[in-house]
C-alpha cells in the first residue's frame, strides 16, 4: 500500500512539473492564481455589500459602471493590443507612448460631455440620482486605459508576476473601499463609485514604475509614433469598432434594464454580474493576456499554436465548469441565503445567464487568436453580431414587459452565438472543436450530475441538503478532473 502511495506521488509530482514547464500553463497560472484570489475577495464582500447598499443603489452604479467599461477598451484605439507584437522593443516603446498620447484627448472629450450633458444623461437612463457623479467616468476611463497599455507592455516583458499582484491589489483595493465607505457613509452610493475608481488606478503606479526604466533606453520619436500608427493601423479600424461593439453587447443589459425596468431590476443584475461575470472576466482576461502573449510569439508555427489553443481551451473549460454548474444547480437558494432574501431573485438570473456566460467565459480569451492572425476584419463583424444578438434579445423581453423574458433571450440567443463563433477561433489556433471536445469529455460528467440534481431536488429544502448536494457535485467534479489526463501529457 505504501508503495502505491509514493507511486502515485512520484506520477502526481511529474505531472506537476510537466504542466508547470509550459510556459503558456505558468503564466496563465500566475496570472489566474492571484486573480481567484482577487476574484474571491470581491465575492467574499458581496454578502457584506447588499447589506449596506440596496439593489437601487447597486443598479446606479452599475449603470455608471458599464459607461466606463464601454469606453476604456477604446480609449486607446487598441494600439495597446499592437505592443506585444513588434520584434523590435522601440517600436513596441513608441505604440506605449502613442497609446497615452491618444488616451488623454479621448478623456478630454468625454469629460466635456459629461460636463455639459449629465443631467440629460441620467434622465434617460433612468437614474437621475447619477447626474451629479457622472463627472468622475472620464477619470475612471483614464485609470483603465492607462493600465491596459502597460499591462501590455509588462506582458511584453513576461511580468506575469507583476500583474498578477496589481490585479490583486485592484479587486483588495475596491473591496475595502466599499466596505469602508458603505460603513461610513451609510449606504450612500458614492461608497460604490469611489471604490470603482480605486479599481480602475490600482497598479498603474507599479507597472508605470516597471516600464519607466525601459522607455529610457528606447528610442522614442514622433516620426517612429506615425510608422508604427501606419504599421498597425488595422488596430483602430477593426480592433477598436470591434472592442466597442463587444463592450456594448456586454454592458447594454444593465444600460437597458434599468431604462426600461428601472434602477432596482438592474442592481439585481449588477450583483449577478459581480459574483459571476466580474470574477470569471478577470480570469478569462489573464488567460487570454498569457495566451494572447504566447501566441504572439507562436504566430508562425502552426504545430506548437495548435497545442497552445488546445491546453488553454482545456483549461479555461476545467476552471469555469464547476462555478456555471453549481450555479445553475443551486443558484436561488444560494443567492438567497448568502445576500439576503431581498436578493434571490438575482440567483434566478444567474441561473438563467450561466450557460451563456460559461461558454463566453471559455470563447472570448480564444478571440485572441483572431488578432495574432490579423484576422481582424473577422473580430470586427462577429463582434457586431454579438452586439446585435445582445440587443434583439434584451428587446425581446421590453416588448412582453418582462425581465426573465429578456434575460430568457439574452442568455439563449447569445450562448449559441458564442458556440458559433468559436469554431472560428479553434480554426485560427489550427485546430476544430471535435478535437477539443474528445479532449474535455471526462470534464462533461459534472454536468449530467448537475442536471439530474437541479431536477430531483435531492434531500428537499434546507441548508444542510444544499450542502450535500454541492459536496456530491465537487467530489464528481473532481474526479472528473482527475481522469483528465490528455491534458497534462500532452
């Protein structure tokens, strides 16, 4: 027996160290590894959160939130996606100053508008309490356009360790914020902005301090700025519309809800947005900035981009799995139980949204692929169907009067979308879905389970029930995981 046991241990150890070598596995797990812990932290304040703060109030500053979130992908004009590609370090350091040199004028425009029209804004998106804050979304936009181009100049440089700790410090930073403020300020809302912009600066110092001493020793010059704006000029034309459109398409649910719906129906939405969509987004942003940064590299070698594609598939398909099925099994009386009675009804959101947001979570690191092949005219017009997909869906439900219509619709139309579009990826990466799915079936047990569970209601009502159902879930899962063999030798 105990040789079996240091067998196992000696075939485990091996397993480890041969999954730890690949550097695509290393670094998507640095970055992943810091940003679950971050990720946890922003769940583990959630339940504190909805007992400061009511679902009016979350609905606000969602709203305020996704006008952020829609503009800083662009702030940029994606020439911050460009740094990783150039051979030479000058021109990846004059794409870093240009993005700057564009990102502030872009600010600059957008904080007049707030200035002269946020009274108006508010009115029409229903929140008439955000027109005296909307002045601080061109700040926030600052902080994440500033952080996305050098984390991609860190990225450049493989600093996967350094943007892991300013991704954990970003999600620790906005957690206490809140708290804190929630606590002092009574449950004003202001609490919730203030920590958003927290969020939005959090690391830019540090990694700033990182690419300082680079940028030194580069040469750096307005003619090479204008090269490189030439050389990549596909980045503002596609990536931008299509980083855009993809914002929208994800940020439009809240925008939407609470004009139609009001404030309260969107904070629902914004909690199931922050314990599931937010968490796992930062997960699927590290992968698919390790993978990005790899493939980047890989771009010419069509036997090692197809290994790449497959592991990181394998991956982005074993960590999202557990979370989407445990939700679609339990997630009403989760949310009820962790947030609050006056919250259950975002845990049936959540179970509505989950297969959507399970194969989005896999499907958009993997659009990656799509730009390290300069297959951009492909993102630009997939990326306008996500958003129109988004919008009929979400119309669908304004014209019954009904927000589970909506989500119904939303959710239904946009997983099919995302599973339709992913085999244009896996053909990016050289590789097609048979081979992914031969690959991830061991994975595919849990969620017989979950179903044959969510439908029998095993042991009825009650915590403890619960909980023996989402112990027989993970030992299934875990299993599963273990049989995944393929993976981990290849």
């Amino acid at each position: 027996m105990n040789s079996r046991l240091r067998t196992l241990r000696i075939r485990l150890a091996a397993i480890i160290r041969k999954v730890i070598a690949d550097p695509t596995v290393r670094g998507t797990l640095t970055l992943a590894g810091c940003t679950a812990l971050g990720a946890g932290l922003l769940i583990a304040a959630a339940p504190v959160l909805t007992r400061l703060f009511t679902p009016e109030n979350f609905g606000m500053v969602a709203v305020y939130v996704s006008i952020v979130s829609i503009a800083v992908p662009v702030g940029c004009l994606r020439y911050d996606l460009a740094i990783l590609l150039p051979e030479n370090d000058d021109d990846a350091a004059n794409l870093l100053v240009l993005s700057f040199l564009i990102l502030l004028p872009v600010c600059g425009l957008l904080a007049l508008l707030a200035w002269f029209w946020s009274k108006e804004i508010a009115v029409w998106l229903n929140t008439e309490r955000l027109a005296p804050y909307l002045w601080l979304a061109p700040i926030g936009i600052l902080g994440g356009g500033a952080y996305q181009a050098l984390s991609s100049w860190a990225l450049r440089k493989e600093e996967y360790g350094k943007i892991a700790r300013t991704r954990l410090g970003q999600n620790a930073g906005m957690a206490v914020t809140q708290i804190g403020l929630g606590v002092f300020l009574s449950g004003n809302p202001a609490g919730l902005l203030i920590g958003d912009l927290v969020s939005r600066f959090g690391g830019v110092w540090l990694l700033f301090r990182h690419a300082w001493p680079w940028l030194k020793a580069r040469k750096l010059s307005f003619r090479m700025m204008r090269a490189s704006a030439k050389r990549y000029a596909k980045f503002p034309l596609y990536s931008a519309p299509a980083s855009l459109l993809t914002a929208i398409s994800t940020q439009i649910p809240t925008i939407l809800l609470s004009r139609y719906f009001g404030p309260s129906i969107a904070g629902w939405y914004a909690l199931t947005y922050r314990v599931l969509r937010t968490p796992t987004a930062f997960l699927g942003q590290a992968a698919a900035q390790s993978l990005f940064a790899n493939a980047a590299r890989l771009s010419r070698d069509r036997e090692r981009l197809q290994q790449l594609t497959e592991r990181a598939t394998i991956v982005l398909i074993a960590v999202g799995l557990p979370v989407f099925a445990l939700v679609i099994q339990e997630g009403g009386e989760l949310f009820s139980r962790a947030f609050g009675p006056g919250w259950r009804e975002a845990g049936v959101y959540a179970q509505i949204l989950s297969p959507w947001l399970f194969v989005s979570f896999v499907s958009n690191p993997l659009s990656n692929l799509l730009t390290v092949r300069e297959w951009q005219g492909t993102t630009l017009l997939y990326s306008a169907l996500e958003c129109v997909t988004a919008v009929v869906g979400l119309m669908i439900g304004i014209a019954y009067h009904s927000d589970l219509i909506a989500l119904a619709a939303l959710g239904g139309g946009s997983c099919i979308f995302s599973l339709v579009t992913m085999n244009r990826f896996f053909k990016a990466g050289f590789t097609h879905a048979g081979r992914i799915l031969k690959q991830a079936a061991p994975l595919l047990v849990p969620l017989a389970l979950c179903a044959l569970l969510a439908e029998s209601r095993f042991g009825g009502g009650g915590i403890l029930p619960l909980v023996l159902r989402v112990l027989a879930f993970i030992i299934v899962y875990l299993l599963s995981l273990w049989k995944l063999r393929r993976f981990a030798s290849a």
